[in-house]
C-alpha cells in the first residue's frame, strides 16, 4: 500500500509537469511493445510523456535502443525496488499493460490502482495513433 504522503506527492509532481505514460515492458511482440510504438509514433501532440521501465536485473532489455520515433518525452526509467515504489508511482498517470498473453490481473496493475492510477489493460490497449491521440488529448 502506499505511504501516507504519496497523494501530495503526486499531486504536486501534477501541478508542475505534464501527463505520464508508464509501460513496464521489455521490447518485445509479446509484452506488446509493437503497439505502443506504432500507436505513439507520428502523434500531432507531444504534452505528455512515457517512461519505460527497464526491469531486467542488468539493465540489458532496453540498452541500446531508441525512443526518439515517439512522440512526446520518452525515457528508460532503472528498474525499481520496493521501498521506492512509491517515488516512481508519483511520477505517472496511467499505467499501459499491453502484454498479448494470458496474463494474471497482475502485480504492477495493482500496486498502480491501489495508488490510483488509471490502468490500461491490454482489452483496452492502445491499437492505433488515433487510440493513443485520444487517450492523451
């Protein structure tokens, strides 16, 4: 659960920067890394941004790649531990989970909603610019 500050946490980081995707994904066709690229490749807006969390233990699955194609402010964000969870969730608006395999209602769609993020599980994934346009206008 989180701690009792992360609310006025959040809505501080909110009131000074702009909206934050979170994909905790390596890139891979079956994590679904190919929607979200092609669904935030070319968008018209660019007042958001997305980290990609990098949860290999070596920091190896994103080392090398690029995020420029996107639109918006893309980083690769270090794996995180525990105690600081909530640092990270404070930094995020929606969660997108786009795996494309049978997945468990998982951990990270639980740690984000017990904190209040909007979670995007892949039934209503992002699937095209326009999809991503609207989640983000």
């Amino acid at each position: 659960m989180p701690k009792a500050d992360f609310k006025d946490r959040q809505a501080a980081r909110r009131e000074k920067t702009q909206g934050w995707f979170w994909i905790c994904r390596g890139p891979s066709q079956i994590k679904g890394w190919p929607l979200i690229r092609e669904a935030f490749t070319g968008l018209p807006h660019s007042h958001f941004a997305g980290l990609v969390v990098d949860g290999s233990l070596d920091g190896s699955w994103w080392k090398g790649r690029t995020l420029k194609a996107l639109s918006g402010n893309w980083q690769i964000h270090p794996r995180f531990s525990q105690s600081d969870m909530d640092d990270f969730y404070s930094k995020i608006d929606v969660l997108l989970f786009t795996s494309q395999w049978k997945e468990t209602f998982g951990l990270a769609i639980r740690e984000a909603l017990a904190r209040g993020i909007r979670s995007s599980r892949r039934t209503v994934a992002v699937r095209s610019n326009m999809a991503a346009f609207q989640l983000i206008s």
